[in-house]
C-alpha cells in the first residue's frame, strides 16, 4: 500500500464527505454563458458526471479524492457506499455527453485551466489504478483542448484563484508523467519556462482576501517539476531573494482566517493547506544544504497544522463542498 499521513478515520470521513458531495446537485454554481432559453437545462443535463459538489471542477476534484482513496484504502468505512455512487455517475453514457459538451464550441474555454487540470488527473488516477471506471472520453477531449491552448499561451494567469496557470499546469504535468505521455508533459515544461524561468525578485503582495492558492509558491512548486535540482535552487535564490526576511513574513506564516464560512474565508482555510504542500515539495526539490529547506520545512509544517483544523470544522458547505480535497492531496500525494 502507498504511504499516507491519513489514519483510517480522517480518511473515511473525507471519502463520506465527497461522496455526499459529488451526489449533491444543489446549492449549483451555474456559470454557463447561454445563447438562449432552451440552453437553461439542471446542470445534470449538460454534466451527467460532474454536477454535485457546487460546481464542476469541485465536483470533479471530489470524485479524484474518492477514487485516491479507493485505491489506497479499499477497505475504508464507507467504500461500498463510495462505490455504488462512482458506477452511478462514471458511466460509458454519461462520460459520452460530457465530452460531446467540452468538443463543441461551448467547452472550448469552460473551466479552463482548474476544472481541466483535475480531470486529467483524474483520469491518470483511473488509468494507473486498475478501479473500474474511467473518464477516457472527456480526457481525451481535453488532452487536445490543453495542447492546444498551452502551447499558444505567451503569459501566465498569476492569480491565487482557479485561474492561476502554475497550479493547474504542475497538475497536468504529474498526470501525463505518471501516464507516459511525452508530449503533454514536455508541453507543460515548454510554457513553465517561458512563463517563469527569467522571472526574478518576485514583488507580490499576499494574500488577497480570495486566495486559495499562492501565487509565488504556486509558481515555485511548477518550478521545480521543470528544473533539475541545482537550477531549482539558483532560481529560488534570483526569485525571492530574500525569503527569510521580514517582507515575507506573511508568505512564511499561516494567515488568520476570521470566518472560514464565507466563502473567501473557506478560501484562506484552503490557502494554508495548499502552500503546505507547496513548501514542502520546495524543500524536497532544494539542493543538499540550500538556505531555504529548513525554512520550507517550517513553514509547511505550519501550515499543515493550521489548514487542518478547518477540515472538520462545520463550517459549512462554502468550505465542506471542497476543502477536503486539499487536505487529502497534502497528506495522500497523487502518485
């Protein structure tokens, strides 16, 4: 079995939490722009997979959460419950619409980058893990969608939100890695160093009050999947020159969150669990005895403990329909 920091219990209460989410079709985020009243349809309709969870790309990131931990855990409380759900839903049928939708015009830029960077991860997950299901024939679909956009994309998206670019392409990145897709993978590279390799003294002010993400460490984590060892460090070093200094106190340190119901609070609650991941995956990807790993170390180590006491919180569904992905992608690593 691969490693996981996740005891059976925390593990079983988020795989229940994401199967209620994925089966639950409202509150909807619906953000379709329409051309008519006819195209005023339940989202189920448009999105037969992916319709719970708030909106797609939650819904989406939920169902990779279930199948991880299926995979990892297949006798978790709870797992036949999360297996009726998956056959229900990751139908041949059902998988067919979604695609026909993002190959027609109107799926052209539709959650692009977020919502397509975890549905190629998922569909790594489900080829690479021998469950049941697949989603092939939207991956396929947006296999090309990417190539096509990536590849064209002359500036980055530095947001701490669904749109950021770094977040989305390292995602990609470990998904066609792990399914030996070459050309995807190297495309991915390609845009990382056009985007980033010649950036240097990083200026941004962080947080906003609606990230979830951090846009330096973001693009740091992207970084190190597109440079070897040695060149990640020098680039660390002209990128944020002075990590360790008082200006980057609040990039080091978990930010307060006052209200993790609202749902930009519930986005700070994500924040801390995501630069977790970022600052370690820093401080394994730094040389031997660089100046920032064991700054990373405490830093991830801070932050981990801080994003998990939002997890179970009851906060309410702003933060329940998908915080818990993040907490599982920090402690059951994709791949």
């Amino acid at each position: 079995m691969e490693a996981t920091r996740l005891d059976d219990s925390t593990a079983s209460r988020l795989l229940g939490i994401a199967i209620d989410n994925i089966q639950r079709d409202h509150p909807v985020h619906w953000t379709h722009v329409i051309d008519g009243d006819d195209r005023l349809v339940p989202q189920r309709v448009l999105h037969p997979v992916f319709a719970g969870s708030f909106d797609w790309h939650s819904c989406v990131h939920q169902t990779w959460l279930a199948v991880r931990l299926l995979r990892l855990r297949p006798s978790l409380a709870g797992a036949d419950l999360a297996r009726d759900a998956l056959d229900k839903l990751v139908t041949h049928d059902n998988c067919a619409v979604e695609a026909s939708f993002f190959a027609s015009p109107a799926g052209r830029h539709w959650e692009r980058p977020y919502g397509w960077a975890w549905l190629l991860l998922l569909d790594a997950e489900l080829r690479t893990s021998g469950l049941p299901w697949s989603v092939a024939p939207i991956a396929d679909v947006l296999r090309d969608r990417w190539l096509e956009w990536i590849s064209a994309a002359r500036l980055p998206i530095r947001t701490g939100t669904h749109s950021n670019t770094a977040f989305a392409t390292g995602l990609v990145f470990d998904a066609a890695q792990v399914t030996g897709d070459f050309e995807l993978a190297s495309a991915c590279v390609d845009a990382a160093l056009r985007w980033h390799r010649d950036e240097k003294a990083y200026g941004g002010f962080e947080p906003d009050a609606a990230d979830f993400l951090s846009p330096a460490l973001t693009t740091a984590d992207l970084m190190r999947r597109a440079l070897d060892t040695a060149e990640f460090g020098a680039w660390l070093d002209a990128y944020l020159p002075e990590l360790d200094s008082p200006r980057w106190r609040s990039l080091r340190e978990p930010f307060p969150v006052d209200d993790p119901s609202d749902p930009y609070g519930s986005h700070l609650a994500g924040l801390a669990l995501s630069r977790a991941w970022n600052w370690e995956a820093i401080a394994d990807s730094l040389p031997t005895g660089h100046r920032y790993t064991e700054l990373a170390r405490t830093a991830s180590a801070a932050h981990r403990e801080a994003g998990w006491t939002y997890v179970f919180g009851g906060h309410g569904y702003m933060a329940d329909h998908w915080l818990g992905t993040f907490a599982a992608y920090l402690d059951v690593k994709a791949f």
